[in-house]
C-alpha cells in the first residue's frame, strides 16, 4: 500500500491548511510516519502547540506561490496535502468569491508549486462529496458525475478539475479524496457542535426533517485515508471516496444526546438548508480494494468522543 521510495528516510511533506479540523489530523499522521511536516494556513499556533501536531515550521499567512516558497525554504517536499478552505455549504451562499479563493486559487498555487519543482511532490487534495449533489437514493461512485448544487460544491468540483489537468498535462501524480461527513475532536462548527451547544442550553430544535442521510467518518480515518492516498502506488489521477457510517440526522443527534448525557430528544423543524440533498452516502469500496484502507472508528464510539471533548472543553 505505501510507496517505500517514500519511506525510505526522513523525508519532507507540506500541509495546507495545517491548523484546520482536518489538516491538523493528517499532520499528526505523516509525523507518526516519520515525515518532517511543515505547514501553511491560518492559526495562532504557538510552539508547543504546533510540535504536537508534529509541525518543524509553521507559517500563518494566505495560502499563495510566494507564501508556500517561503515555508518550504531549502525543503524539498515529497507530499503536498490541501486541506484548506471554508469547509462550509452556508459560507459559500453568503461569500461565493472568498469561498473561491480559499478553494480554487489554493489550489492553483499549489499545482504551480508542484509543476516548477525540480521533483514535483505527490499532491493530494481533500475535496468534498458536495461536487456530487443531489444524487438520490443510491451510494456514489467515484465515476459518479458531479452535479454540485452549490458554490461549495461547484468550488471542489473546480479545485478537482485543476488538479486534474495538472496531472494529465504536466504529469503531476495527484490524489483526490472526497469526504463526505467528518466529526471529532476538535471541531467547533457544524452540526455536531451546535448540536451540543443547544442540548447544554436546553433548545434541541433543528432545521430539516431529521430523516436526511449522511455518511459519517471520524476525522482520524478521514486523516489516515489522507495520508493512505498519498503514499499509494502509481502515477496520474485518482479518485477516493472517504465516508464509513450512513446514518440519518435524527439518529445522530439522538446517539449524540445520549452520549452527552444531556435527556434530551431532538426536534426538527422540516425546513432545508438551500443546497443539502436529502441524501449523501458514499461506496467505499474503491479505496477498500485499491488501497487496503478500512475505517476503525464506529459512529457509537465517535460520538462518545467527541461529547467527551465537548466536557472537557468546559461544556455541558
């Protein structure tokens, strides 16, 4: 499953985004891997903090050509994960054009970067399952056409293409991995984190039926999917679909109240969101057979984590 040329020393990978929910995950696995991790995004991150997370450098600056020369310095990076941008549907309605730049100029850049090294590294984009939209009642493929129902979506869909035609027109090895619905440890935004933040306060109310389906995938599988995909055999492009758990948003919130201890039931109000398809499951079974990978986290567990967290946190 991973490359050993890779592996053989010491070697260098850049994160972009670094400091994200996501980006500090899959930092913590390269560093387990043996990787020297620099890193680039937005975060006041002090010293202890960023070793940690296994980072030698951090820089907290835009994601741009001159920025990502600047931390990569003498380094000669072997990977480049992209884990940047806004991460939400919502931002994308009410800031199209910053919501762009985060996911499609970063991108570009990072291509640009990789295209003029002397050894271009292995880029790995973490996109999103919003390219797909609406897709019914079925679990994508990856050969699924994407069909975004919103700037979020059209934004990934963009990024991917890039990458894409990097890859087919300049040689770049690229790796793409589509994560649907990913929670834990440190997220403070999204559903999850509201969700507990209204059970704290007594107002389990939430928009939408509760019946809409998701795939659900603990941020450390998501991270280790990353970095799986990274570190796999083969030139060109590739495609990975990254979810694990189909749960409805009813079932969620009612195994996430529980874990929380909070007595609570969630009420919905049967209002959607512009731009969330009633259902988003993935088939996993490309990243399965192609690159070995299984998730080791189940939904029970991660939601007791995550509630966990949320108390030590000085919640509930």
């Amino acid at each position: 499953m991973s490359d050993p040329t890779v592996q053989s020393d010491r070697r260098t990978a850049l994160v972009l985004g670094a400091a994200g929910f996501v980006g500090r995950h899959v930092c913590r696995q390269l560093a387990a891997q043996g990787f020297s991790v620099l890193g680039l995004g937005h975060g006041q991150w002090n010293t202890e903090e960023r070793q940690q997370h296994g980072l030698i450098a951090w820089l907290d600056a835009d994601i741009t050509p001159a920025t990502i020369q600047s931390i990569c310095a003498d380094q000669q990076p072997v990977l480049v994960v992209h884990c940047a941008g806004s991460g939400a549907v919502s931002h994308s309605f009410s800031a199209p054009a910053t919501d762009f730049s985060r996911s499609v100029d970063t991108t570009l850049a990072m291509l640009e970067f990789a295209r003029l090294r002397p050894t271009p590294p292995r880029v790995v984009l973490a996109s999103s399952a919003a390219v797909y939209g609406d897709q019914g009642d079925r679990d994508i493929r990856e050969d699924t056409p994407v069909a975004p129902i919103s700037p979020y979506g059209y934004h990934k869909a963009m990024a991917e293409m890039l990458c894409e035609s990097y890859s087919r027109f300049f040689g770049l090895e690229t790796r793409i991995v589509r994560l649907f619905s990913v929670y834990g440890e440190g997220l403070r935004k999204q559903l999850l984190w509201d969700a507990l933040n209204k059970f704290q306060h007594g107002t389990p109310s939430f928009f939408g039926t509760g019946e809409e389906l998701r795939d659900w995938i603990h941020v450390d599988d998501a991270a280790r999917l990353l970095c799986t995909a990274a570190l796999s055999h083969g030139a060109g492009h590739a495609i990975y679909n990254g979810g694990h758990v189909r749960a409805n948003t009813r079932e969620v919130l009612t195994l996430l109240a529980e874990a929380g201890n909070t007595g609570l039931q969630p009420i919905f109000s049967g209002e959607a969101h512009p731009g969330n398809p009633r259902r988003l499951t993935a088939s996993h079974e490309r990243a399965a057979v192609t690159l070995g990978f299984q998730p080791c986290i189940d939904l029970q567990q991660g939601l007791q984590r995550y509630a966990n967290w949320f108390k030590t946190e000085g919640h509930l």
